[in-house]
C-alpha cells in the first residue's frame, strides 16, 4: 500500500515513534551528515544528493566492540550479553540498507551467527528514503541497485517536494505508520515518473554483466600495478564502505577486555604474518584484494554482487581514486591483453 | 590545456625523452570530478594526461620513499613539496643528485571541501583560473573566488615558492606573512586548558583510525609505525578516546621539527579532522628555541635528530646548565 505523508508532520511522527524506539536519522555533524539520535526539535539532513559519510554498517557492527571480558591470569570468562534494543533508523539510502542485507550473508548465515550483529539486526527497522537526484559519484544502477530499490527496508519514502509518498514493504512497518492517508493515483503516477527519472538520470558506470570472468582473467596481470600506484594504503575506502566487514580481534589487557576493530585489507600489517611473510606485499596486491573481493569473490561466497554503488569510496579517495574507473581500465587492460597474445 | 600545463608537459617530455629521469612524480587528469591523481610518468605519450591545477591537492614529496635510491626521479614540487623534499634528503631517504625538481610557486591548494559546502556534491566539471574556480553542477554554474577557496594551511603558508628547485615554470611570488601561522598556534596557546583539552577532544574522537593523515605525510614513511606495533603495544587498538588520544599526540610528536605545514595531513582525513594545530605549535616551538625550520634547506639536520658529545643536556639532571 502507498501512504502519503505532509513533511510537517515528519517530526511529530518521530517524535511518536521515539516513545518506543530509539530513532536514528541523518542529522548535520560538522560539515557532514551522520545518524545520530533523533531528540525532537532536530533539523534533519533529508535533502542531500548522497549518503552519510560515515557508513550506517556501523549501527549494527560499531568500529570498535567489547565482545568479551575476562580476569587474567584466574582463568575467568565473562561474556558480554548483546543487548537488544528497539531502533528505527530513518532516512537510509537504498544503498546502505542494501548493504546491510550483503553483510546478513557475513554475519547471520550457515554457521556464522554473530549474536551481536543477530540481536542488533532483529530489533531495528530501516526506514529508507530514495534518491530523486543521485549524485555525481553515485553508481548504484551499475551495481544491482537503484534509487529507489527496496531491498533491506521496511518502507521506502520517496520526496514529493511537499509531502512523502510512503511504500510500506513489511509487516512491522504498517504498525508504525497507523492512520496515515492513502495516495492518490496522481501521486502515484507522479512517484513513478519520478524514480524512473532518476534511474535513468544515472549514467551506466562499466558494464558488470561479464566483469567478473574478466578480472578473474587479469588476475596476474600488471594492469594492478598501475590502478593502485598512487594509493596511499589507508583505510578510508573500505572504513567507510557499507560493505566491508573485515575486523581484527584484540585482547585489551589493560582492560580485561577483548575487543573487535574494523580492519582493512588496504593496511599493509592486514595481511602481514607472524613469520614475517606478507602473502599481499604491495599495494598491487592490495588493491586488487579490494576490488576482486566485491566484484569477484562475493558471486563466489554469497552468490551477490559485494558493492552497491554507494560512492563514498570513490568520494573520499584522497588520491582520487575511482573505483568506477579502475574496474574499466581493469576489463579494458584484458581485451589489450589478449589481443597482444 | 594552460600555459603552465603546457611547460610541464614539456619540461617532463624533455626529461623522459633525454633519459635525464626514470620517472616524472606529478598529477594526472582525474576520474571523480575535483580529484586530480598524483601519477607516475614513465613515458612521454602518457603526458598528454598529466594535468595541474589548484585542486592538485597532495604533497607529492608522500612519493619519494616508494621507490629505491638508486631511481632518478623527476618531480613537480611546490613551496611545501620542495622543502618536505629536502628534510628526506636530509633523513638520508634519496640523494639530491638522483632528483630533479620541477618547482612551481604556488597560488595555494583549492580545498575540495570549500567547493563543495558552496555549490553541493554534485560537481560535473570545474576550471580553475587565476582568481577564479569556475565549478559546473547539474543545474547550475558557479564562479568562485579563488581566494575563498584555499586550503587553510594554504592560506597561512610563508614559503609559497619552491626554494631549491633545479627547473623553475612561472613567476616568483611574494612571501607570504609568517604572522598568519604564528597568531593561529599563539590562539591555540591562549586558550585555557581546559578549552584546549576540549578542543583536542572534539577532533581526536571522531577519528576513525584509517592512517590516510599518516599515508599522505611525506614524513610518514616508517617501515612500522608505532601504532601498528604490536610487541609491545604502544597505544589502545580501537576508536576509543585513549586509542585517538594517543595517536594524535604521538603522531605529532614524530613531526617535530619534520613538518612543513603543507597541510597535506588534513586534506586527506575524511573525518574534516584538524591536526595541524598541532604540528604548527611544535614548528613555532622549534623555531622560538633552535630557530630551526624543516626543510629550508637539504643538509642541517633537525635539532632533535643531531646530536654532539658535548650536548649540554639541559634537560637532564645534573646536565650542564648554560
Ligand atoms: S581510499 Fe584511496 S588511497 Fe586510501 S586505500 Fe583506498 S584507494 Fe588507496
Ligand atoms: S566499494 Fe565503494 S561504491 Fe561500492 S559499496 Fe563500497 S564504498 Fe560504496
Ligand atoms: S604532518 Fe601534515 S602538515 Fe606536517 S608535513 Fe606531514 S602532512 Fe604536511
Ligand atoms: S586521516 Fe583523520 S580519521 Fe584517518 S587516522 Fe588521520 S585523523 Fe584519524
């Protein structure tokens, strides 16, 4: 069912909302956005063309985490509880909630059920609202997404200047959205016009059907050496991708505490072994780690694509690299390749 | 292509072509709009992508240590470039006689943030001019005042012109004011101390730990840096207060006497992080006590790098006291 929301009454349903749940929406912090705790009056940051610069991932699997507590040296264990809580996150981009359904097939599938991802997951609702203006560094229609896409969400709101058109896609999301007024057939052919727009607004950034067979051909290639010459090693593309979910475990001993850190394959201690050898001693290494894990490695260990175009990689490069590109010079240096052979 | 864009071009195709260099060190035409990419030329065909403008935003001087002694470099530098150029030299990193500088004296890096707060993240194309950065977004056209634009540390910078360069493209500039980087620490310094511990706070704790500030310091080049050290371990592993504590001080400690204040470390945080309030008060110190300034020149080594027998180890007790 298509509901329709005025934006002034935005706030007044958060606020109802927050008697509940604790209720996340985009909100200004310096010059960017982040989710941060909705206390009414607060100024939300919905217009934007792009998502938080910080991924919303965290949410459910926060940078750093006490897993574990222990007494040293009494042999002593104390686990930590996952705490559930009851959380609406509003105002996510199709993009992110779509990540977060990637990292389900990390953390709560076959054997792996982190309880803490589990706890986190089944208590929150992701309310997400779509991109009329995806932009500049935006892909996800490359990607098996799109503005509009629903994937992950509970409902999707779509910005109809005055008002929201609001998509309910599961069952707890009716309960949250009671005695709201039914859109019309004109808004709703205006919606409809409006995602297709957008989607098609979005130029296609490489062709992807294909793509994999052909970086798994370049594997050994040099074409590695010069994508990732000038990157700096840091971990800003893969800290800030909703998709990524390496992590490294440390045991706090000042602490008592076993803790959880997001890592990085971009770092070259990543990968560096106890004996010394580092089995990715380059950045050529690296870098192609980064971009074979989502483009080739996730059809293989969950039958999905591992990026959903959400550009923060691409936009927060601090060499400029563009991963959009990368993948074309990567599936152009094949066909170079094979045609000198 | 602009004049200036044109003399590199052929400064560098002259380079390559009599075999003077390996490899040119300079910017490629970028991919993600307003993001110029530091490359690595080998061959003269490729410059038809070399590209130079005031959003080339990093210290290409970050480059120098990737390659073995024995490489001949060529590489465009700055005022900052050039001197963070020399302070390697002088940390034994290349030797002078395998580089040739191409310096360029510099109208100060654009900060892409700036461009961004003013006109929205939906940048198409831009064109930088002398005083004016023209920006194409999807509905709209922006003429920008250039000077609005620039990069803090840019704004503050005394040594805009490259001091030791073997190849000169453009004019001279003035100096810039060495009382506009003073009055910044000395209103840091004013501060109560609680007002700088909070001040501290506020920007320490949102770090994410991602070591781009590190990665894109030219003076950053550690095989292993303290905070990857894990035998013993130096600082708390996480994104806790004490964790970004300790590295923001202990990485601006490393900078003493090291730092240049190109700013570089800033432009590269994707958390809008500022440190270089830091690394700008060790410089002033260094300068009050030694009167020393990184690299004015390739050869004097930084005061807490030299050492004499004779040191009067003031700081010691029982050292000698004047
Ligand atoms: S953000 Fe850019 S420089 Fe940093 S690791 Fe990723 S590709 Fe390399
Ligand atoms: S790889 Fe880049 S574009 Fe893709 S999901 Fe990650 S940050 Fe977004
Ligand atoms: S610490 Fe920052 S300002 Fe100083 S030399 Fe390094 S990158 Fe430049
Ligand atoms: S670049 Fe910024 S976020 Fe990254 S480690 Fe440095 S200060 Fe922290």
């Amino acid at each position: 069912m298509k509901y329709i929301l005025p934006k002034h009454e935005l706030n007044a349903l958060l606020e109802r909302w927050s008697a509940e749940y604790a209720v996340l929406a985009p909100q200004k912090a310096g010059a960017y956005s982040e989710f941060l705790p909705f206390t009414a009056p607060s100024e939300l940051c919905l217009e934007e063309p792009h998502n938080t610069r910080y991924p919303p991932k965290a949410l459910f699997f926060p940078q750093s985490e006490a897993i574990l507590k222990y007494k040293q040296n009494l042999g002593q264990l104390e686990s930590i509880e996952a705490v559930p809580q009851k959380r609406v996150i509003f105002g996510i981009r199709p993009c992110d909630a779509k990540a977060v359904t990637l990292l389900d097939t990390v953390f709560a599938e076959g054997d792996n059920q982190d309880p803490f991802w589990l706890a986190r997951r089944a208590e929150t609702l992701l309310i997400g609202l779509g991109c009329n203006e995806p932009g500049a560094t935006c892909f996800c229609t490359s990607t098996e997404s799109g503005p509009f896409h629903t994937d992950g969400l509970d409902a999707l709101l779509t910005d109809l200047g005055g008002e929201y058109l609001i998509e309910l896609l599961s069952e707890r999301a009716v309960g949250l959205f009671g005695g709201l007024t039914p859109a019309n057939p004109t808004q709703q052919e205006s919606v409809q016009n409006l995602q297709q727009a957008a989607e098609q607004a979005l130029p296609k950034a490489f062709e992807l059907d294909g793509l994999k067979d052909k970086l798994d051909r370049v594997f050994d290639q040099d074409v590695w050496a010069q994508l990732s010459e000038s990157c700096l090693g840091c971990g800003i593309c893969t800290f800030l991708c909703p998709t990524c979910f390496c992590f490294d475990l440390v045991d706090e001993a000042q602490r008592d505490t076993r803790v959880r850190n997001w890592d990085t394959c971009m770092f070259r201690v990543y990968s560096l072994e106890a004996s010394a050898h580092n089995p990715r001693p380059t950045r050529k290494e690296r870098t192609r780690q980064r971009l074979m894990h989502k483009y080739s490695y996730w059809w293989e260990h969950a039958g999905k694509l591992g990026c959903t175009g959400c550009g923060r990689c691409v936009r927060y490069c601090p060499v400029g690299l563009d991963i959009r590109a990368m993948l074309r010079k990567a599936s152009a240096y094949e066909s170079e390749a094979l045609h000198a052979n | 292509m602009t004049e200036l864009e044109a003399k590199i071009r052929t400064e560098a195709a002259r380079l390559l072509s009599e075999g003077l260099v390996d490899v040119v060190v300079a910017f490629r035409k970028e991919d993600a709009p307003l993001r110029p990419q530091p490359a690595f030329f080998t061959n003269v065909e490729d410059l038809e992508n070399l590209v130079y403008n005031g959003l080339c935003a990093n210290n290409l001087a970050n480059y120098l240590t990737r390659f073995p002694q024995e490489t001949r470099i060529g590489m465009l530098v700055r005022g900052c470039e050039n001197r963070s150029v020399n302070a390697l030299v002088v940390e034994k990193q290349h030797s002078r006689e395998k580089l040739t500088l191409i310096g360029i004296p510099c109208t100060g890096i654009i900060d892409w943030r700036k461009v961004v707060a003013l006109t929205g993240e939906d940048i198409l194309a831009y064109e930088d001019s002398a005083h004016t950065l023209t920006v194409r977004a999807r509905h709209q056209t922006f003429a920008l005042p250039r000077q609005e634009l620039l990069h803090s540390s840019c704004l503050r910078c005394v040594h805009p012109n490259p001091l030791s360069a073997d190849i000169l493209l453009g004019e001279m500039l003035p100096e810039g004011d060495p009382a506009l980087i003073r009055e910044r620490v000395e209103s840091f310094e004013a501060l109560t101390r609680a007002e700088r511990t909070a001040y501290f706070k506020q920007e320490a704790e949102r770090c994410i730990r991602c070591y781009a500030c590190r990665e894109a310091c030219p003076m950053c080049y550690c095989e292993e840096c303290f905070v990857d050290h894990n035998t013993p371990r130096w600082t708390e592993s996480g994104t806790t207060p004490a964790g970004t504590h300790a590295w923001h001080i202990i990485r601006a400690f490393h900078q003493t006497g090291r730092c240049t204040s190109c700013g570089a470390c800033e432009r590269a945080c994707p958390m809008d992080i500022q440190m270089t309030y830091l690394t700008d008060k060790l410089g002033k110190d260094m300068w009050d006590s030694y009167q020393f300034a990184a690299g004015m020149d390739d050869q004097t080594q930084p005061p807490f790098a030299s050492f004499t027998l004779d040191d009067k180890k003031h700081f010691q007790v029982g050292g000698k006291q004047s």
